[in-house]
C-alpha cells in the first residue's frame, strides 16, 4: 500500500487564518465522534421534517378522482395504473414536490394544466388502441383536463394552507451564514414573517470575512449570536436542533464557506442560498415562489455524499481477508526481519483518528525506534529518519510495513481506500491552517487513497491532500476504489513507497 511516513505529514507553510484553537480534548475521544463533528439527522427530536408525501398523496386522489368522474366505475385498470403513474412522474420530473419558501398554486397552473393534458391525451390513446369500444369521445379529454387541473389545483392549495399553518405553529431552527447588512436584513425578515417557517437562531461568519460586533441586530426579534469558531457553530446546531442554513454569500466563494457547507450538507440540514448569491446562481428566480419577501432564493440542490455503505464494507472485507491469507508468509517474514534488525517489539501501534474523529489504534511493521510514546505521537518521520535500519528502509519503499492494516480493515477501523489517517497532535495543527482538512473525517480511513496515488504523501502539502481525499469522497464510487487499488500495485511494484 502507499506509505505514509510513521508518518510524515508536514504542511506547506500556509497563514493561519484567525480560528479559535481547539482543545486537545475535543481531537481525542475515545469512541465518540469529536465535539468538531455535527450530529446526524435525529428525527423525533421536535423536528419538523419538511414532508414530501403529502403533495404526491393530494395528487393521487385528483388523478383517481377525475378518472372516476369521466371514465365511471368500469375504467380498465392500465388506464388508472396509467393516469396516475404519469401524473406522479410527471410533476416529479418538474419538481412540483420541492416547492419554495412561498409555494403558489397560481405559479405552477401552467405546468400542472400541461401534464394533465399529456395524461390524458395518452390514456386515450390506451383506450381507443385497447378498447375500441370505450374510447373517449372527441370533446371529453378536453373537459377531463379541466376537471383534472382544478382538482390538483384545489388539493395543493389545501395542502400548502396546512403547511404555512405548521409552520407558524413550529418553524424550524436556522442558521444564516453570512455578514451584515443582508444576514440582519434576512433575520428581520424571518422573525417578522414566521410563515416562512424558520426561526434563525444565529449568524455564521466564515473565517475568511473580517470580524463585526458580537451580535446581529433583527428588529424584528433578538440580537443573534455570531457563530465564527467551530465549536460555536457545532454548539448552536445541537442546542436548537438545527435543520436549516441559509447561504447568503456563495457556498463555493472560497475554502472556508466551502467548509461549512460540507459539514451543513453531511449532517443533513437543508441548505438554502438567499440575496445576490441565490440571483446570481443556475437559473433566475420566478418571482411567485423563490422569494423571500423580496430576497432571491432557492434551495441548493445538494445531497449527502455516498460513503461506501455495504459495497464498499464488502469489498473491504473480502480483499484484506484473501490478502491477509495469500500474504501470510511474506507478513512472517517482514516480522522475522524487523525483529533481527529492530529487536523486541514488531509491531508498532499508534493512535489515529478515524471516521467522525474516533480513536483507534493503528498497527504497521517497526521501522525505527522512537525513544518514548510522546516522540512517537509528536515527531515527523520521515524518509531520511537516520535511526532506521536497512530493513526498515527496504520496508517502507516497498511499502511493506503497511500491511499489519489488514487487520485495521478487518476490524471495521479502517478501510482499504479512504483518507489516511492522521495523528491527534497533528490533526490539531493542521485544523488551525486548513479549513477542509476536518471534513476529511466523513468518511472511514484507508490504507490507501486518491491522494496518495498522486503522490501526495509525506512531506507535501497538507491543502493539496485534503482538496484530494474531499474530492474522493465526493465522488465516491466502488468503480473509483477499484481503480485506486490498481495504481496503488503498480505504485507498490514501483517502490514509490516512503
């Protein structure tokens, strides 16, 4: 596998942008995830969920419901099984089942008034070409369309009149990610309009925007808190149960708000842009729906990156179980060589951090010898160490001493592709000089990864490698694991190892 120096990470030298240092605590726990990570999504917990079913339901019993005012009780089944399959993927297609902030039955008659007539002209057709006999009349459709697009019109509104009540009654907590004047603008208007439905309850300022006063003025509610630091954000998302952040800036703009919209979009919140940023993304915003009493906005069309589930478990078990086997013997000899070259001690246990900042112990072949336990968790290693031995030289080119993490994956700690893992002491540095190298810790460690097929390993820049295991676990796919394992080989066979 590709070798980490024991390993050595040493960062570019980067400024340190003004963050509030983390305390040791927070980066060690013992099987918890760190106090840096946002929880997950815990329905139940006074949650107002942002139901889906409720539009598709009133559109079911309008299709169903037209369908037996037009066609009678004797209405063939595929033509029901038909109206209403393409009803559904139809409005599901236009995206009339994620309305806005202010939905509007009005701003969407049109397109409702177009699939009705696509549904129906197609079950006529089903009709005439399967049942002669019952096929519609020339001027029926017509009046089934009508029918068809009043009753989808009534049942939404009646749905979207529930919705705007259970919002007033309980909206949810958000925060607004931003600086003043538009997050004071945008919290004013939210206090004052609560059938919107959120209820901001702070303002994130990145790190890369200068410092203001301690809190946002809402004429319409309390000051607001600004949340700059990660514990801030962290603390205010458990204790109001967070669900939403608006965006008032652009989330990509730069690598801290980058960040915060990884850690938003993988604790599951609904992420929102509003203002300039939402006006100046993808297509412009209608005025009947994507607006917030005059703020342009949308929903970001984001979901929670694909981490691997049971395929990636599966391939991870069956590849370090079958090499664990057929590599036993060349496993027997690396310890018989490390322990004539070394002494006692074979292997060498360090703690890392894994997914979600939880310890573990992390196992390789001894190339060196560290002269005590706080050497070990706080020196670089690097290729050049000049206590290594021959043995553990050859052992790290060849990256052999890597293979005592087949039992890692086995265990469950780590996986056989994924970010390296890193070390407590130095995940506290390079949290204060990289603002993505936090969100490395969604997913579980590997013993190799895209950064290290790209040579960024040891002593390389620390920004380049998190944009790099980011990017991986971003695009995820067991098809792109197989791939890195493949480089990794030739890698291997290349003594690429350090």
């Amino acid at each position: 596998m590709t070798t980490e120096s024991a390993d050595a990470h040493r960062p570019a030298p980067v400024p340190s942008p003004p963050a509030v240092p983390r305390p040791a605590a927070a980066v060690r726990p013992p099987r918890a995830p760190g106090r840096d990570t946002l929880p997950p999504p815990r329905p139940g917990r006074g949650v107002r969920q942002r139901a889906v079913a409720p539009l598709p339901a009133a559109d079911a019993l309008a299709t169903l419901a037209t369908a037996l005012l037009v066609l009678g009780t004797a209405t063939p089944p595929a033509v029901l099984g038909l109206l209403l399959a393409g009803a559904l993927l139809l409005h599901a297609h236009a995206g009339l089942y994620r309305p806005g902030p202010a939905p509007s039955v009005l701003t969407v008659l049109p397109t409702l008034l177009a699939r009705s007539a696509v549904c129906w002209c197609a079950a006529a057709g089903v009709l005439a070409a399967v049942h002669p006999g019952q096929a519609l009349p020339p001027g029926l459709p017509a009046g089934a369309v009508a029918v068809h697009t009043a009753l989808l019109c009534g049942g939404r509104a009646a749905v979207h009149r529930a919705r705007r009540l259970a919002a007033r009654r309980r909206p949810r907590a958000t925060l607004i990610v931003g600086s003043d004047p538009v997050a004071g603008q945008l919290a004013a208007v939210l206090h004052a309009r609560p059938g919107f439905g959120m209820r901001p309850v702070g303002v994130v300022v990145p790190a890369s925007l200068p410092d203001g006063p301690g809190a946002t003025a809402a004429p319409a509610g309390p000051p607001l808190p600004r949340l700059r630091s990660a514990q801030d954000v962290t603390r205010a998302v458990i204790r109001n149960t967070v669900r939403d952040v608006v965006f008032t800036l652009p989330p990509y703009g730069d690598p801290h708000t980058a960040a915060l919209l990884r850690r938003f979009v993988d604790q599951g919140s609904a992420v929102w842009l509003a203002g300039p940023a939402a006006a100046r993304e993808g297509r412009s915003p209608q005025a009947g729906t994507d607006h917030l009493w005059g703020f342009a906005f949308r929903r970001l069309d984001t979901a929670p990156p694909r981490h691997g589930g049971g395929g990636k478990r599966l391939l991870d078990l069956t590849l370090a179980a079958s090499a664990l086997v057929v590599l036993a013997p060349v496993l027997l000899g690396c310890a018989l060589a490390v322990r004539l070259a070394v002494g006692p001690g074979v292997l060498f246990r360090q703690e890392r951090l894994g997914q979600g900042g939880r310890g573990f112990t992390l196992l390789k072949f001894r190339t060196w010898q560290p002269r005590d336990t706080h050497e070990a968790a706080t020196r670089w290693s690097l290729a050049d160490e000049p206590r290594m031995s021959r043995v553990g030289r050859l052992l790290r080119r060849s990256s052999l001493d890597e293979l005592p993490q087949l039992w890692n994956v086995l265990r469950g700690e780590m996986s056989l592709v994924g970010p390296r893992p890193e070390r407590p002491f130095f995940v506290e540095r390079f949290l204060r000089t990289c603002p993505e190298y936090g969100a490395r810790y969604r997913m579980r460690p590997g013993m190799t990864g895209l950064a290290q097929v790209h040579r960024l390993r040891g002593d390389t820049s620390v920004e380049d490698r998190a944009r790099f295991d980011n990017l991986y676990i971003d695009s995820w796919s067991l098809r792109q694991d197989l791939l890195i394992l493949l480089r990794t080989v030739v890698s291997v066979v290349r003594l690429e190892g350090r």
